[in-house]
C-alpha cells in the first residue's frame, strides 16, 4: 500500500492530519486546524513541498549519497 494521509478530528475537536508509510509507520502528524478546508490545504502544502522542497542540511556532515562526490 502506498504512503496516505488520515485526516481526523482530535480530543480537542480540532482536525489534524497524518503522514503514514505504506509499512503504517506515521511520519508526521501536523498541527490543529479549526476546519476542514484548512486541513486540507494542509496536505496539499506538504505534498507541494514533498515534490519540490529542497533538503537543507543543519547537521553539518556531507550525506554518504552526496552528489558532489
């Protein structure tokens, strides 16, 4: 099964979603939101920045894949 997101309505009422692997490992959950739409425009943001987002490396250390090598 491929990676999907659950959207669902927290203790609090308020709507969050999650990042699930097709393993059923949760890779995020996001923040509230108050209501759908917003919740959804959530996803649609992650799913933008999945496909187009650079990696920024804070750590300091060249990855074992680097491309520069």
């Amino acid at each position: 099964m491929a990676s999907h997101f659950n959207l669902y309505v927290d203790a609090d009422a308020l709507l969050r979603f999650q990042l699930v692997t097709g393993n059923g490992d949760v890779l995020l959950t996001s923040n509230a939101f108050e209501d759908e739409d917003a919740a959804i425009a959530g996803i649609w943001s992650v799913r933008e920045a999945a496909v187009s987002g650079r990696i920024v490396d804070l750590t300091g250390a060249a990855p074992e894949n680097d491309p520069a090598d």
